[in-house]
C-alpha cells in the first residue's frame, strides 16, 4: 500500500533551501520515493501557517519511514533546518 509524506514548509534561507532541494532526490530514488507536487499551499479552511507543500510518494509505509531515517537523509538535515521551518507527516 502507497504512503506519502506530506512537508509544510516555510523558506528561511534560499541558498540553504536550494542547497537541500538539489540533495533530497537522489536520497529518494533509493527507496523508490517521488514527489508528486511541490509548490504554494491555498488554505480553503482552518489556520495552516506553512506557506509551501511537498507530497512525496513511497511504494510502503517502511520504504517512507527508512527513507527519511536512512543516513543520506538524516545527514541533510542540518542543512534543511537551516532553510526552512518544516513539518514532515507520515500517512499510510
């Protein structure tokens, strides 16, 4: 069954956030993850302070969660705090 990670995210350093972006892809080729949208989020209902979303699609729950703890993900993150305020959630 599919899962996805949904990212809110707000920029905070654009060279950071470049710098991040161009190193997220090949982390996810390896557990066969894709981003399926990326952009402005539009609010339709309720408070939502982040003003950009990624979803990013996974074969598996457990490909999404190695992934994201894997060591090739887990070393960007000190980069990816630097530019931007992030939320990641996991669903399926």
């Amino acid at each position: 069954m599919p899962a996805y990670i949904i990212v809110g995210l707000t920029p905070t350093d654009a060279d950071k956030l470049q710098q991040y972006g161009a190193s997220v892809p090949p982390t996810l080729a390896k557990f066969c993850g894709e981003v399926l949208v990326k952009g402005p989020a539009e609010s339709l209902h309720g408070d939502f302070t982040y003003k950009v979303q990624v979803i990013i699609s996974f074969p598996s729950r457990q490909d999404a969660i190695d992934w994201y703890n894997s060591e090739d993900y887990q070393a960007l993150i000190p980069t990816r705090n630097q530019g931007m305020d992030s939320q990641f959630q996991l669903i399926g």
